[in-house]
C-alpha cells in the first residue's frame, strides 16, 4: 500500500494539491487543483477536472504524473507521489506507484 493512512488524513488537510504532468517532449507542465475529490482503493487518488486542457493532453499521451500533497497544520509534513494517471470522464484518476516523505 502506497497511500498510507498518513497520506490520506493530511490529504484532507492540504490546502491546495500540486500536480505535474509532463509532456512527450519531456516539458513539466505544473498545476494546483483545490483537494483530492475521493480516495479509492488500490492507491487511486481522483481529482475533479476542471478544465485541465494541457494536463489532460499530457495524460492521454504518457499518463506520467507527480502529486504533492503537504500541509503546515499540526507542522510541516508533505509527501510526493508517483505514478500514473488517466482521464475518466470528470475524473484524472491518479494510481501511486511511490511515496517519498518532502518535510
């Protein structure tokens, strides 16, 4: 299990959640989105889409994404996510593949 307990009690505490895609010809390509809509089983993070033109191209084309997820309340604690996304409907479903502790 990749999305541990701690990872999912301070995503709910994160006030915004940084993610990074990245283009086929190796460009990074950084957004915030507002939270993490739900939390699935398998280590699936989803995030609601709202617009997300560029992100969404990035995904269809190599599905390659890292997401942030830190917070100050309670101190500094963060953690980046690896793995992969796709798109599903309203939906980037993201799938973490590794966890490193940032703070």
């Amino acid at each position: 299990m990749i999305i541990t307990q701690e990872i999912k009690d301070l995503a709910a505490k994160a006030p915004f959640i940084p993610i990074t895609t990245v283009s086929t010809q190796g460009e990074p390509h950084l957004i915030v989105v507002g939270k993490v809509a739900e939390i699935r089983e398998e280590d699936v993070l989803g995030f609601g889409i709202y617009k997300m033109e560029l992100t969404r191209q990035n995904i269809k084309e190599n599905g390659l994404m890292q997401v942030i997820i830190a917070s100050m309340e309670g101190g500094p604690k963060g953690f980046r996510l690896t793995g992969k996304a796709c798109v599903d409907e309203k939906m980037v479903l993201f799938k973490a593949e590794k966890a490193e502790g940032l703070l």
